[in-house]
C-alpha cells in the first residue's frame, strides 16, 4: 500500500531516518559483524597479536563436550518451557473466551506478570524453592524427595523452568485471547447445530483457526527463552550447578567474561545470530502468509 | 453462548481461579515476607498472614540499603531504572515516528533498504554481540552513563512498524488538505499527525517502558559504579551475597518495589498495553 500524495523533499527524509539508522549501525550492524570477523580470529591472552584462523574457532566449540551441553539445555530449557507456557495459557485464553461473568476482571488478574522482569520472576520462585527456608522446598522435603537446586542439576533446571513458564504465560494468554475473539462465532455456532460437541468443535474448527497465532507463538516463545531468560539464569542458578542451567547465551557471556576467550565468545555470538536470524526468518514468512485453513 | 452449560462454566471458573491464584501466589509471598523479620524467614516460620515489619523494611531498603551485601539505598537505582525507562520508551518512540514519516510520506532513492536496515534489527538482540557492543560504548565513553544505558537500546523495528502501519491508515485526504493550506512536511507531522498518533504512541509508551525497566544484561554489563546501577541489577546483587546472610525480608522488599511501577503501568493502562502487544504481532 503506497500513499496518493507525498511530499517531495529528497534530503529531509534522510535526515529523518538519521537518527535511528545511526543507532542502527552503531551499535547493532558494526558490532555484529565485530563478532562474526572475531570469530575468524586468535587472540592472544593479552590482545596484542591476533591471528586469521578460518574456522578454527568453530572447530574447536564442536569438539567441546560442554558446547554439547549448552545445546542439549538450550534445547531442553525452550522445548519445556514453550510448550508449556502455550499449553496453560491456551487453557486459560479458551476458558476466559467463553464470554463468563467477570472475565475482564480474569484477564486483568493474568496479564500482569508481563510487566515483572524475567530475573524477579526467578528470584521469587527461588525464594519459594530455596532449599532451606523455601516454603514449597519444605513440603517438598516432607515428601521425601531431597530438593536442593544449589546442588542437584535436574532441580535446578526445574527451578529456571518453573519461573520462565510463570513469566511467559500471561503474554501467551493475550495473544491467545486476541486470536479466539477473532473466531466467528457462527462457525462454531453451525458446528453445534450440526451436533458437534465441545471438543470436537475445539479440535476442528477453533484450534486449525487459532494455528497461525499458535505458530507465531511458539516462535516468539522460543526466542524468550534463548534469550529473555539471561536474567534468571544469572542471577539464580549461575548456569551451574555442573553447567545443568548454562544455556547458550549465558555460556557467550560468561566464556567471554570469565576466560576472556573472544574468539571462542565470538564464534558462538555468530551461531545464536544464525539461530535467531532463522526464527524470525521463519516467523515472518508465517505472518505473511497467515496461515489459514 | 452457543450453549447453557452451567457445569461446565463452573469448570472454567475454576480453571481461570486456579490460574490467577498460581499467578499471583510468589508475588503474594514475596510481599508477605517483606512484611516479616529476619528470624521468622530464618527459622522456616513464614506464614501466610503479612507480619508487621512492613513500612521498617521498605523504609530501610529504600533509604539505607540492605546491611549485608549493598549499603546503597534503593531509591537511588530505583531513580536510575525510571530515568533508563523513560529515556529508552521515548527515544525510540522519537525516532521511530521521525522513520516512519520519512518512510511513507516521502519517495527517495533507498527507501526500501532503509526500512529493511531498521525491520532487521530485529535479529539482532543484544545477547548475540555482547562484548563487540560493549567495546564501541566503551571507546565512546559511555560506559556508567545514562546516555550509554539509553542510546544503543532505542533502535526500535517494533515502533517502526507500528507506526508505519498507522500511517498508512491515516487518509489520504488530510495530507492534501494539509498541502494546500501550505503546510511543510514537519507543519504537517507536528500539527497533523502527531495529535492523530497519540493511542498508537501512548500503546508504545507501554510496552516500551515496561522492555527499558525491565533490561538486564545491558545495565550488567555497562555499569560498575553503584550509584549507577538499576533496580533490577540491585536484586541480583543482594543475592549475590553467601547464601545464609541473605537478608530475604529485604531482598523481596527490593524484589517488591522492582516489579510494581511496571505492573502498576499495566494495571493502569491494560487497554493501551493490550493493544499495543496485539498490534505489535502484526
């Protein structure tokens, strides 16, 4: 869609579009092609020769166990939490959507977890889990299990996941609703006439309707947790214990921190870009489309 | 209603209380046992009934600081979190609409890569060019500043776009109507579109007030000085502390003031925050 009438200046809209495209390529298009150039390169421990290494840097990364490791809990974290986070919220979206009394005062009570920040939302689930004052850790405890996520990997990637699904769910729930209220309630009103019951008219017509805002979901869902979630696992678990909770943006940081190994923090920079780049590339080819049956 | 079913509204109801509650229970600790004293969480006697140590706690964390791990007062990365916020959500809004103008309201040679150069930064969040990123603020001397806290955040494809696709909703007519009165392109932005943008630029406000308080690997990474640390990095550094001495009243009395002004503003404005999250899908 184009406008009729424009204006004709050629020199005003640059200087409009000066302020943002400077931000743009300082501080996002340079330093991303820093981090893929260093990605070729080997530093030495105090940065005064550097060396053109090809591929070396992405060599070594695969053929290190602990890459592996990030990768499996990457994968683990975001395929638990997603489906998760979509499944409760969609629930939640069907069962608020079903026009009952009080159901603005519902979406008010879910949606605001959205404005909390992913690192309080972790902080107050760990004060709940907290091995030895936590509140649920106690009952836990009385259950017979030993909860101790400072010390037990699985209980602590269950720790992360708890709080990045809580965090998740009310933004899932929104977007859900949005996408149910959009649903022609004649459709499903002919359903019912034809003698379908609930569910079936759930899984027929309602869910292959709702599939675009899911599919748009999942993805955005999936980039929340690669890299939204930084803030928990920093502040609660310290990707540890035993590397259970480092991901692969908190593996970037803390490798490129801690070992001060650039080249290394630098190629992997260049593989989460790829992943993201492909998310969106994805995402957005879906939005086009909109997807519809 | 397609059918009467009480039982079954009574089922949803059920759902829907048992979502709000699981929702709201940590909150609802967090801000019981900011209410309590240091023994009561230490010896596991939290209950469930706020204790009366509340204006104490909160009054110490904002004014003193916790006494253990941070002597800094709260107020002071509290000011800092509101400043990066409102820097942030403005900035990109500003530059945003000045994009988005140019864009549709002008034809020049670049246009479509222009729009591209913005739409793409969407594929490159900060966690994918830390250090690289952190090296330009550093050579530009930003680094402990609130410029440096603000600027490289507020490229904006979100408020781009939307604005854009406002734009473009905006009629024809009124730009010509605009021209022949003799009105210039930034008269015509200024006295026209602007007045017409405000729900658009208020929905953006939102969500982006609520992104900018809610930034963390950022201000991580590019403050040191204490004075210029923000709220959310100020929890993180309370837990930072051996585990035993955290002061827990204080650290979800801090947790308590990080989280309400942005669920405050949501609270307030979930009509324009609700829109804007929708549209932004689009």
């Amino acid at each position: 869609m184009e406008k009729r009438t424009v204006f004709s200046g050629k020199l005003l809209p640059f200087a409009l579009l000066a302020p943002q495209l400077a931000v743009t390529f300082v501080f996002f298009y340079w330093p991303a092609g820093q981090a893929v150039y260093q990605s070729f390169l080997l530093q030495d421990a105090f940065g005064i020769s550097t060396e053109f290494v090809w591929l070396d840097n992405y060599r070594q990364l695969f053929s290190d166990p602990a890459y592996y490791q990030a990768i499996m809990v990457t994968a683990v974290f975001a395929s638990i939490v997603a489906f998760s986070a979509l499944a409760l919220s969609l629930l939640l979206a069907v069962q608020a959507d079903r026009a009952l009394t009080g159901a603005g005062i519902y979406k008010t009570l879910l949606i605001w977890p959205y404005a909390v920040a992913p690192v309080v939302a972790g902080v107050l689930w760990l004060f709940m889990f907290q091995p030895s004052l936590g509140m649920l850790a106690k009952d836990i405890r009385i259950l017979g299990y030993d909860w101790n996520p400072y010390l037990h990997p699985g209980d602590a990637l269950a720790l992360v996941i708890v709080s990045a699904t809580w965090k998740q769910i009310s933004y899932n729930f929104l977007l859900f609703l949005a996408g149910l209220q959009s649903i022609p309630k004649s459709l499903i009103e002919a359903a019912a006439i034809d003698g379908a019951t609930r569910s079936r008219r759930f899984w027929t017509i309602v869910f292959p309707l709702l599939s675009p805002t899911a599919f748009y979901l999942l993805t955005v869902n999936l980039v929340y947790v690669f890299f939204d979630t930084f803030g928990i696992i920093h502040a609660v678990t310290h990707g540890g214990p035993a590397g259970a909770t480092t991901t692969l943006v908190y593996k970037v940081f803390n490798d490129g921190q801690a070992g001060g190994d650039l080249g290394s923090s630098a190629a992997q920079s260049t593989i989460l870009m790829l992943i993201v780049i492909g998310l969106t590339a994805i995402q957005f080819r879906f939005i086009e489309r909109k997807v519809n049956y | 209603m397609v059918e009467n079913r009480p039982w079954g509204d009574l089922l949803s109801h059920l759902i829907l209380i048992a979502g709000v509650l699981v929702v709201a229970f940590p909150v609802y600790v967090a801000f019981v046992a900011s209410t309590t004293d240091i023994t009561t969480i230490a010896n596991g006697q939290l209950s469930l009934v706020p204790d009366r140590h509340l204006v104490e706690n909160y009054v110490q964390v904002l004014f003193h600081g916790t006494g253990s791990s941070t002597k800094q007062p709260m107020i002071v990365p509290l000011m800092n979190s509101f400043i990066m916020a409102i820097g942030i959500a403005v900035g990109k809004i500003f530059i945003s609409l000045l994009s988005a103008f140019a864009i549709i309201y002008f034809r020049f040679p670049f246009r479509n890569t222009a729009f591209w150069v913005i739409f793409l930064t969407l594929m490159l969040p900060v966690e994918v060019r830390i250090y690289p990123t952190y090296k330009i603020v550093s050579d530009l001397h930003m680094l402990d500043s609130y410029p440096g806290l603000i600027i490289p955040l507020i490229a904006s494809a979100t408020a781009t776009l939307l604005f854009r696709q406002f734009f473009m909703t905006v009629p024809d007519e009124l730009l010509e109507a605009s021209k022949i009165d003799g009105a210039g392109p930034l008269k015509f932005f200024r006295d026209t579109l602007l007045p017409l943008s405000i729900t658009p630029i208020s929905a953006m406000f939102v969500i982006q007030f609520i992104y900018g308080w809610n930034q963390y690997l950022w201000p991580l990474l590019i403050t040191t000085r204490d004075n210029m640390q923000t709220i959310v990095i100020g929890i993180q550094k309370i837990l930072l502390v051996a585990d035993a001495l955290t002061e827990w009243q204080l650290a979800m009395a801090t947790t308590i003031l990080a989280m309400l002004p942005p669920v405050i503003v949501v609270v307030a404005m979930q009509r324009l925050f609700v829109r804007g999250l929708v549209e932004t899908e689009k």
